[in-house]
C-alpha cells in the first residue's frame, strides 16, 4: 500500500484531506505540528480523528514558533473577528513561513518513512492573502523538494497535493460529508472557549458560512 | 544597518559564515536550531560564538527530530569514522531535510526580523553526498521562499547565501582567520568526549585536513 503523509491540524480542512487521501487508497501517516499556536484545542482534535479514522501512525512534533512571534495566533495580537475575504491584505493570522515550516517537517518524515506523497490542506478561496496557499507556491516547494533529499537525489520523487486548493468551504464540506468524516470532531476555532468555538473570528465565520452554504447542519458547539 | 539572519550551529563552517557576514556589513541575528542531534556541544559553541562577536540577537529553537529519526545525528546509528568523500552515497550524517526545515524557520526569522538576507554554511566539497547542500537546490529554495512570505508579496525579495559553497574546508579557514574567527570556540565533531572532539569521526576528519591544508595550527580540544 502507497503511503501518505497528511499535515494534520485537527480542523475542517485537514480531517477532509486526510479522508480524501485515505479514500484514495494511501496508508496514512498524521503528522500534526504543535507550534504554539493559541487553539491548542486543535491538538486534542487530531488525536479524535486520528482515533475515529484508525490511523496507524500519528507524530506530534512541537516547535515553538511563539519565539518567532509575528502572527495573532502565536502572539498578544488580537484576533481578528471581522471577515477577512473583504481584505486584500494578508490577515495577522498569517503565521510567518508557516506552510514552508510545515511542508518542510512533513518532508523529512516523508523521506524517513519512505512515502512519495505527501499532502496538506492549503486553500486560496476564504484567505486570499495567505501567500503560502497558492498553486505558485505549492508547485516551488515540490521543485525544491525534489532536489532537497536522498530519496529524490535516488530518483524517488515527491508530490505535494493540495486537493482543496481551488475549493469553497461549502465544496470542502460536502467532499467530506460523502466521505463520512465527522466534522463534530474537528476544530477551527482561533480563539477558543475551553473547547467552544468562539463563534466569531474568522475561522468560526467561514466555517458557519460553508455549512450554511452546503446547506447541511453545522455540528459545532459554540460558546 | 541591513539585517542577516545566520543559521549558526556552533560549527566551524557557521561561525566562519557569520563573520563573513559581518564583514560585509550585516548587523546580525543568529538563529540556532537545536535538532536533537548528539553533539549537543554545538549549542554551547554558538553561545560562546554569539559572546565573542557580540551579536545583539541569538534565538535558540529546539526542535525534536529525534523523534523523525533517520540519521546518525539524531538516532542510534553509529556515527561513521571513515573518509566519507570517497563514496558517492549520502553519508548516514544526513539528517533527513534539515537544510530544508532549518532555511525554513530561518525564513519565518527573517520575515518577522525585516531581513533580507538569510546566511548559512552549505558546502559541496567534503559531503558531495548531502542533496541540500548543492547550488541547484540552494537556488530552488530561494524560488520558493519568494513566493512564501508575505514580505515577498509586498515585493521585498529574500536572498539566500551560502558563501562557502564552493570553498575547500582549508580556503574556509584561510578566510575566516582573515576575519579573526576564534576557530578555538568553535565545535564539529559528531561524536564528542564531554566537550572535547573524538578526532576520528568524518567531521574531526575534515576538519583536521582543513588545519593541515591551510598550514595552520589546529586549536582543536581532542580527546
């Protein structure tokens, strides 16, 4: 069986990649970076859906990017509650170098674990300012990747998917629906109450939005 | 004063980077990712480093790739004591990625800082083997990290050197005595004894080649 590594945060996007990869016929392998970010409620989601799907392989790296600062999800900046897709700017949710960081850690797993595949839940539709989401961005980091390893120097090559790239929240959503994944597990919340969604930052807002869209029943609990 | 980030591990091929950096007119910002790796006398190097040269800004980030495994440096594989320019496989030294996942947190680093400029020690001479550290793939990261960040969004184009690429281990030395690098404080060896080198590990090995060759002393601490 090919095997897969999936950047698994524990939200929406990444569950329904992890089902798409898993539907696709790939030995997953989870691999969720804890990088200090403010919803480590995220963290605790993973390991559910990790359970739920029976993966066999879940590494939980931790990287304080909190030393690096730079973003209101690893430091005192506020959150931002408004919707962002009005914007042109990109968001102070933007994580320095974040996908970079991640796609990067996912390599070397990838290497280690003799998988060619590797994929993430990168997306242009609801954070158009997010640099590192773009299809421009995802083919150059597969360039660099194929010339940054032994397994490619080996002739063994690389693949970055992005299969939500081009999707709406709604399209996102309904993938996954007919995939059965348990959106009741995932979490999207930037700023959490205990485990309840605040309802109101910007990932709350289009995660309500997508549902209301895909016209299904919204299972999060809000606080 | 335009700003550089310096990937410093406490090594004599990083140390020499970094006043090389400063010469040119840096003012400096040293990022020290402390990888797991057995020669963990690396990270007290870099402080001494930092000391000597007076750097305004030193981040230590500790990153766990034990837990990747796949390497010498990070897992139980005997650390080899041959010559290993005499084979043109990757050397068991390589570290899955990690020129990759360190140009990365350099990247976010240097995103957060307002620096253009990213230094590290890459050097195709003595390790051929190492896929990430040839020109091709310095380059291929430079494209992609251009298309990452949002400072590179708003147009302010990031630079990636690596000065010694091309350069023997003793024409590294030659230039960094030129620059007064305290070569004493610095440190190489895979397999340390407490804080002194083995001697006989393939870095000690190039690095007492690099003293001979640039007919110098060797200040070396051997065991």
């Amino acid at each position: 069986m090919k095997k897969a590594v999936i950047l698994l945060s524990g939200g929406l996007d990444s569950t329904t990649v992890l089902a798409m990869a898993r539907d696709a016929g790939f030995d997953i392998m989870a691999l969720t970076i804890f990088y200090g970010q403010r919803n480590h409620v995220e963290l605790q989601a993973s390991k559910r859906i990790v359970k739920f799907f029976d993966v066999a392989e879940h590494k939980i790296l931790e990287l304080d990017l909190r030393l690096m600062g730079g973003s209101a999800l690893t430091d005192d900046i506020a959150v931002p509650t408004h919707d962002l897709s009005l914007a042109n700017a990109v968001p102070s949710t933007y994580v320095p170098a974040r996908n970079t960081i991640m796609l990067s850690l996912a390599l070397g797993f990838a290497e280690v674990s003799d998988a060619d595949d590797i994929f993430f839940g990168a997306n242009i539709h609801d954070y158009s300012g997010y640099p590192d989401c773009r299809p421009n961005y995802i083919s150059a980091f597969e360039t660099m990747a194929n010339l940054a390893t032994k397994r490619a120097s080996e002739g063994r090559a690389v693949r970055i998917h992005a299969p939500l790239v081009n999707l709406s929240k709604a399209e996102i959503i309904k993938t996954g629906l007919a995939l059965q994944v348990p959106y009741e597990l995932t979490h999207s919340c930037y700023a959490p109450v205990e485990d309840l969604a605040c309802g109101t930052c910007s990932a709350c807002f289009y995660r309500k939005k997508g549902f209301e869209e895909a016209m299904t029943k919204d299972p999060t609990r809000y606080a």
